[in-house]
C-alpha cells in the first residue's frame, strides 16, 4: 500500500462520510426523496468503509452501538418530522461521541 494512502485513506473516507450527511441532511430538509435515498446510501457505503478500517477499536465502542441503534430507529421508524430529524441529529451526536469513548 502506498504511503500516501495509508496516511490519508481515513481522513479521505470521513470527508466522503461528512459530504454523505450533508447530502442526505439537505435532502431531508428539502423532502427530496431521491437525493435521500443517495445520500443514505452514501453515508452507509462509507460508513461501512471507516468500521472496516478501525474495527478492532470499534467493535468495543458503545458509542456505536448507541449510534447503529439510532440509525435503525431513524431509518425503519414512521413518525412525525421532528422525530426524524432528532434521531438524525442523535445519530451525529452519538458519532461524536465515537472518537472520545
């Protein structure tokens, strides 16, 4: 693997998995349906890509767990907007909490 790669594969794949958020947020907002279903797939693609990456400290992270917990909520759960939009917002927040826990 080149050196440039294995410095910058994880920076690189969190700015492609940023990018999917604001992607997916701003077609949640907007009630675009399509761009939602892109920028879901996006943020899962590269979401699968950054666990693959760091799975042995992941695989022990609450932090997680708690955030794949929302992410199902967020996904398969009928509800009200603001519902939605405040398991999204769990969901980043539960990221966060990812690289300090």
């Amino acid at each position: 693997m080149s050196e440039f790669w294995t410095t910058w594969y994880q920076p690189l794949l969190g700015a492609l998995h940023v990018l999917g958020i604001a992607a997916f947020g701003g077609a949640l907002l907007a009630d675009a349906p399509a761009l939602r279903r892109i920028g879901l797939a996006w943020m899962l693609a590269t979401g699968v890509l950054l666990y693959l990456v760091n799975a042995e400290r992941l695989i022990a992270s609450t932090s997680l767990r708690i955030k794949l917990v929302l992410i199902a909520l967020a996904v398969f759960v009928k509800g009200p907007r603001w519902l939605i939009l405040s398991l999204w917002a769990a969901v980043i927040f539960a990221a966060r909490g990812i690289a300090y826990f």
